[in-house]
C-alpha cells in the first residue's frame, strides 16, 4: 500500500508528534527559531553557543569530535553567512561542497542548521522523514547527503502546494510521527500498529 500524503494525512500525524513517545521537542524547537532569528539579524550567523544548542537538539553530540570548534570564528560562522544568503537550492552547498565542506558537518545536521535559518523554506533531511516520503513514492532514493536533498526539498515543497494550509513544520513533524509510530527500522510498514 503508498502512503498517501495530503492535508488528510498531515491534520492526522502532524498532532501526533506532540505525544512524548514521538518527539515532544516543539518548545525548544520554537525558541531556536526566535533566537536564530534574532542572531541572523543582528549578526548575519550563527553563534557557536546557538550552534552546539541546535547541534544537542539534532541529536548529534555523538559526532561533534569531528567538529573543529577551535575554527568556529573564521570557517563554520562564514559558511552560516553564505547559506544564509545564498539561494535555496544553493544553501546546503555552502556547507558540504567540495572545499567549503564543514569538518563534522553532513547534510542531517547541515540541513537541520539551514532549517532554523529560514524555517519556512528549508526542509531538514533526516531518516524517518526521508523513509516516509520514499514509501510514499514521493523521492527515488532513501540516502540523505548532500547529492539527494534538492530531490528531497522538492518533494517537500510540492506537499506543501499541493496543501497550501499546512506549514513545513506540521509536514515534518506528521512525516516524523508516522515513522516513528508505523514503520519499521528499515522503513517498512509494521505489521500491526497501534494508530
């Protein structure tokens, strides 16, 4: 069976999210959006204390080794202000491309930084949603890099014309929470679900 996503299917997950047992993260989600909000405003980046917030948020603490905070000021901080300004299908490679390519940064966490920058636009690629939207015929790949996120920001952008009501922040959390509550580790559909 494709998992059909619509407004339908949004209204449903989107609110399943909240239930602890999927996520329950929307407080310090919002109160990332306003203060990176504020920082990129006020300094065109990101600060390295917003940074490592966003960082423990994602759940990435387990790789920021590779991470070269000693650098922060004049490598990770300059490349913010790029994908900043750079447009959509530019941004995540103002991170992860070639010689520009943060250390410790890949497009989970990248896409994730991007994300509280312009959270109206820029989708976070992350496994459950991706396993979702491939289930759901909706991209042809389950990778999440940087080659892959363009299909990916563009699927998530056609759900959203396709329901103009619902925010890139109820997509996601549905795409999550449908994961999280129907499928399996691999991405397929468990055989019994309690939804």
């Amino acid at each position: 069976m494709t998992i059909q996503i619509d407004d339908a299917f949004i209204w449903e997950w989107h609110r399943k999210y909240d239930d602890p047992a999927v996520a329950g993260d929307d407080k310090d989600y919002h109160e990332f959006i306003g203060r990176v909000r504020d920082e990129i405003n006020s300094n065109g980046t990101l600060s390295r204390e917003i940074f490592l917030e966003i960082w423990r948020w994602k759940g990435a603490m387990r790789v920021i080794r590779h991470v070269k905070l000693e650098e922060y000021d004049s490598l990770y901080a300059p490349a913010f202000r790029r994908a900043a300004n750079a447009p959509p299908e530019r941004k995540l490679y103002e991170l992860l491309e070639g010689a520009k390519k943060l250390p410790g940064v890949e497009a989970p966490t990248g896409s994730t930084l991007i994300h509280f920058i312009h959270p109206e636009t820029m989708p976070i690629i992350d496994v459950r949603t991706v396993e979702v939207l491939y289930a759901a015929r909706r991209i042809s790949t389950k990778r999440r890099e940087l080659e892959s996120y363009e299909e990916f920001r563009n699927a998530i952008d056609r759900i959203r014309r396709e329901c103009p009501k619902r925010t890139l922040r109820e997509i996601d959390r549905a795409l999550f929470a449908y994961h999280k509550l129907v499928l399996d580790n691999n991405g397929k559909q468990r055989k019994k679900h309690l939804c």
